[in-house]
C-alpha cells in the first residue's frame, strides 16, 4: 500500500511538473523558429535548457524526498559547467536517466541525448526532445542497409548536424554505444562477447569527437549497475528500488580521434573500434565485480 501511495505520489508530480515545463519550453521554441536572429535564437536555447534543468532538479528532489532509493555515486570532483563532455554510458532500464540526473545535473552543462527517432512520438516528451534539439537518430538494420545501401551512414550524418548546432556554447553529449537497453535475448542474439552487456557501436562516438573539434574536453565514461537486478521505471515511481551504483571516470580525449576519418579511413576505424571494446571491456568487468 506505501509504494502505491508512493507511486501516485511521484508520478502525479512528475507530471505536473512535465506540463508546467513543457508549456513556456513550447512557447519559446515556436518563438525560436519564427524569429531568425542568431541572437534570439541562442537566447531562446538557453531559456529552454534552463526549463528543463529545473524540471529535472525538481525531479531529483521529488525523488529524494519521497523514495528512500540509495543514489551511491563515485565520481570526480572537477567537474565543471565551462566545459563540453562526451558521456558514454551502458543502458539496461529506463531508470538510467533519472540515475544520469543524479549524478550530473546543475554540475554539468545541460545534456543532449542521442535518441531512438520514434521515441519523438512519446507524448509530451517527444515536443520537449524536439524543442531541446536532442539528436534524433534513425538506426537501420543489416537487412535493411543490404536492400537499400543508400542509407548506410545517415545515422552518422546525423550525429555530425546535430553537433554542428552545439559548437557556441559548453554541451554534454550523452551516448549509449550499445543503442537499446540490455535484455538477455538482445544479448544471446548479439553473441555479444561480454557477460553484462551489448556489443558497443563505434561510430557515433567517433563522429561526435571529429564534429566538435577540439571543443570536446574530456571523456565521461559511465557505468550503472542495479544491485537488486535491472529496475523497471514504475518500480522508480513506487520506491521499490533500493540501490543504484553510479560510477564515473573522466577520460582525456586522444589527439588521433579528433583528425581521423572513421567513415573511409580502414586504419583509424579499426584502430577506434579496438579502442572502445577495451573501454567496454572493462565495463563489464566492473560490473561483474559489483555482482558480488
């Protein structure tokens, strides 16, 4: 009964807080597309990115009051909201944003999310997505790109627009490599070689470090681990969490993986491709190890 009170509690919240936000976001957007001065126009982006910090704030603190959820976060100390971060991070549950708000908001700048194209049509997230110029990215399958090997690429094409929109101001770009959340069938269908996740996706991690240039400061590589098993988004909603480990390493950003070409250049591919199994390779060692 305390978690169903808990449930409509923060879920009625949250909701509030979503239509209270999204309104003045939608009216400012719409204001941005028709007024085109660069100006107003980076004015407007900030009043938007400030609408959803503090509807995000509102949420982390909902959260903390009403649940008694344990937010465990080992990260560095030097964070800064001067700089730009790419963030890759491995993803299992619906909770992971909510975890990611934990950690990062007000002590990062405000995060862009590399989002599924579908995921426009979810109601009132999908304006507030669109009106914070998250990415959209649009994956094809191998089946498809065999049919139709014109497409093969435009999901990176995509990533290099949106990056270009992000060049004037500091940004988190946020990226989860293995592009669906974690399920044991996604997994043995992969063959994936490592025991807790998905195989990683390379180019989209490449393309965002040689879009933005030198603006691109560090690394965040993220891992999220659910002691209790992978949380479903209204056990959030009810409480019924115990525990979420967050853990953070700020890695430098190579000289090579800003110059390379990933898209024609075999050498470089191959050579990042490597670079981030490693990375993942480790990941799931770590999170082998926070099983026991």
């Amino acid at each position: 009964m305390k978690s169903l009170f808990t449930g409509l509690m923060t879920g009625t919240l949250m909701l509030s807080f979503t239509i209270l936000g999204i309104i003045p976001m939608m009216i400012i957007a719409l204001c941005k597309l028709v007024i085109p001065l660069s100006a107003f126009r980076r004015f407007c982006s900030l009043a938007v990115m400030w609408i959803a910090e503090t509807w995000a704030e509102a949420n982390k603190q909902m959260f903390n009051r009403l649940t008694s959820i344990h937010w465990h976060i080992t990260d560095p100390s030097q964070l800064s909201r001067n700089q730009s971060y790419l963030l890759v991070c491995n993803h299992q549950s619906w909770v992971d944003i909510p975890a990611l708000v934990q950690t990062f908001n007000r002590r990062l700048p405000f995060y862009k999310f590399f989002l599924k194209q579908q995921l426009i049509w979810v109601p009132l997230l999908g304006l507030a997505f669109w009106a914070l110029e998250f990415p959209f990215m649009k994956r094809y399958s191998q089946a498809t790109l065999k049919k139709k090997p014109h497409l093969r690429g435009k999901d990176l094409q995509a990533t290099q627009q949106a990056c270009e929109r992000y060049r004037d101001m500091p940004v988190t770009l946020i990226n989860f490599p293995e592009g669906t959340r974690f399920t044991p069938a996604k997994h043995a269908r992969q063959q994936s070689p490592y025991r807790h996740l998905l195989r990683p996706k390379a180019g989209g991690i490449a393309f965002v470090l040689q879009s933005m240039g030198n603006q691109i400061d560090h690394i965040l590589d993220v891992t999220i681990h659910y002691p209790d098993g992978k949380p479903t988004f209204l056990k959030l909603l009810c409480g019924q969490i115990r525990q979420v480990n967050i853990e953070v390493k700020q890695l430098p950003v190579e000289p090579a993986w800003r110059q390379g070409d990933y898209q024609n250049n075999e050498a470089y591919r191959q050579a990042f491709q490597q670079w981030v199994s490693e990375l993942w390779a480790r990941k799931d060692a770590r999170l082998e190890a926070l099983q026991h």
